[in-house]
C-alpha cells in the first residue's frame, strides 16, 4: 500500500515558498519537488509527523510528492499557490514576491522551520543535477519504468 496522505495544499504551498526563500528566491523544479520530498521523508522518519501530506511516489525523476507533481505540471494556476510561487524560464522556479517574509508562512509551525532549515542547509550548493542524483538514491526510489509507483510505508520504515 502506498503512503497516502491527507495532502494540505496551503502547508505545501508554504514549504515550497520557505524552501525557495532560503535558495535565493529561485531553483530549477525538479530540485524543488527533490526538496519537499526530502523534508517530508525527514518529518516522517524522524518525528513522525507528516509536513505536507503529500503522497510519496517514485517518478522517472526521482521520487516526489504525487500531488505537488500535479500543481508544478499545471503551472501554479491555483490561486493559493500562485500566490506564492510561479513557474520563470528554462523549468525554474520563483517566488511570486522575492520580499515575502517568512511571517507569511503561518502554517510552518517552528519545528517545521527547523526542519526545513536543515534540509537548506544540507543541499543548499547541491544543483539541480546532483539532488536529484541524492533523491533517487533513497532505498525506496525504484524507477517506475511509466507511471508513478506508490512508495510504500513498509519501504519508507525499512530505510530507517
């Protein structure tokens, strides 16, 4: 059985902002979605707690949340989102407002930030390139080979 969550759009909108604010505003996509999979594995594992809910997948390009895959595909239309994030040039992407303060994320409690905090400090000079080598050597990514494949909890505990 795959992990599915209860996914909180806001809370994941928020992530991504935090993350984008802390690297310079802007990054390519696929290192964010590496990013928000990442601190969302980390918040399972270490404090069992989800952060955004999204369903963990394994994608071509690593794994990823199944639902934010979705919101990056669609070009941030959301309004909610697109009022944090939008798509720039050559598959980046930016904050909608560069001078947003971290107050603005209210549903990042403290020990989120802290999370996020460090998941910024560790890939923080990885390019887009060596995350996603990092994500797909998490030992639950298996290349899908097509579609998504659910990642399951059983695989995500086993990693521990």
């Amino acid at each position: 059985m795959g992990v599915t969550l209860l996914f909180d759009k806001e809370k994941a909108a928020h992530t991504a902002a935090f993350l984008l604010l802390r690297n310079g505003c802007s990054m390519g996509g696929k290192k964010l979605m590496a990013l928000m999979y990442l601190a969302e594995t980390k918040s399972i594992l270490e404090r069992h707690a989800i952060l955004t809910g999204g369903t963990l997948v394994s994608t071509e390009d690593g794994p990823a949340l199944s639902e934010c895959i979705a919101l990056f595909a669609q070009g941030f239309v959301d309004p909610f989102w697109k009022s944090f994030i939008k798509n720039a040039a050559n598959g980046c992407i930016k904050l909608a407002d560069p001078a947003l303060k971290p107050a603005r994320l209210d549903s990042l409690s403290l020990d989120d930030v802290e999370l996020l905090e460090e998941i910024c400090l560790k890939y923080k000079d990885c390019s887009e390139e060596k995350t996603e080598i990092i994500s797909r050597s998490c030992p639950e990514w298996e290349p899908p080979h097509g579609l998504p494949v659910p990642i399951t909890v059983e695989a995500l505990a086993q990693t521990s």
